[in-house]
C-alpha cells in the first residue's frame, strides 16, 4: 500500500492576497481574512486536481515494497531542492537508508521515477505497510515559478469562490472547480494510473 503524508507544508501560496484583490477589483481591507482563506481553499483544490503542490512541499512516500516506490506522488519533483532520501527496514527489521549510489531520479516524467542503477539491486525487506520510506520535496520553487496558467485557474477559482458566498448555489456544486478552471489546469495535471 502506498500512501503519503506532508512533512513540511509549503509556507505560501501561488497567489497573494494583494494579487487576489487586485483580480477582484477590492480595495478596502474589510474582507481579507475571507479572501485569505479563498486564496488557500483555490490552491488546495488546484493542487488536488493536479495531483501536484506547487510551492515546495517536503512529503514523506510509505510503501510496502520498492515497486511501490518508483513511481513517486505530487509532481514536481524538485531536486533543486534535495534529493529524495530512500529508508527501509531490511530483512531484521532494521532501518537502514538506501544508498544513493544504487538509485537514480528520472525528473523528466511526471510523475517522478526512482529507479536503480545499472548492476544494483533492492534490499531484501520486512513484510510491513511501511516498509519503505521515501522524503522528497516536490513543487516549482516559489511563487514567483509557478507558471502563469496555474495562478490565473487560482485567480478565476478565487473570484468564483469570492461571488458564490452562500453555501448552495443553484445548479452548481459548491466545491467543484469552475469548467473554465479545469481548462486551464489540464495543461498541468498529471494523470495517474494505478495508484493505490
């Protein structure tokens, strides 16, 4: 079973809050907590339609075996960053820290691919969920790198959400990103097959 879990949470967000009122035409500082908590709800559904995070995020792979971890979750990998950091328990039930001469980081698919160099092999490993562990840091950096297409679906999400206050609105879904949105962000999102 192969699961995830943040470590170190991205510590802004693709938009700011200067950027969000200036997108919806607001001056007064009247509504910015509410347009603060737009911003992150915007990004969050973004991110989860993308199945990326898009400010460097340290997250922490589970597997239960080295197949499970070649392919990596939430592109992009961001080795600018560090590289991912490979631990498992070995056959004793020890936790050891796999080499990073016995594997490569193949960057240039989405998702991510941990593979192992030519000659090497994996560990022998407990039978447990959590056999293998994987730390890696994923995102474009900072705000500033994000691409543009992904912070105007923000911007459009955040006017949508901004003029669509009450709870139920007639014949759409309060939490369903706007089709324009989907649009826009289907450039990025990275189709995942066979993920547990």
């Amino acid at each position: 079973m192969k699961t995830y879990q943040v470590i170190t949470p991205a510590s802004t967000y693709p938009v700011s809050l200067t950027e969000a009122k200036s997108h919806l035409k607001i001056d007064t500082s009247a509504d910015d907590t509410y347009i603060t908590s737009i911003i992150k709800a915007a990004t969050q559904l973004s991110e989860e339609y993308t199945n990326r995070f898009f400010i460097a995020t340290l997250i922490k792979q589970t597997c239960s075996d080295f197949a499970e971890l070649e392919t990596l979750f939430k592109s992009p990998l961001n080795l600018a960053f560090s590289t991912p950091v490979v631990q498992y328990y070995d056959s004793d039930n020890n936790f050891q820290t796999l080499s990073t001469n016995d594997y490569i980081v193949i960057n240039q698919y989405e998702p991510s691919q941990i593979q192992l160099v030519d000659g090497k092999s994996f560990p022998t490993i407990t039978k447990r969920n959590d056999a293998v562990i994987a730390r890696y840091t994923v995102g474009y950096g900072t705000a500033s790198d994000v691409p543009e297409i992904i912070k105007q679906a923000i911007l459009l999400t955040i006017g949508n959400f901004y003029q669509n206050r009450n709870s139920v609105v007639i014949g759409r879904i309060a939490t369903e990103l706007p089709m324009n949105v989907k649009w826009l962000l289907d450039t990025y999102k990275v189709q995942i097959v066979g993920w547990q």
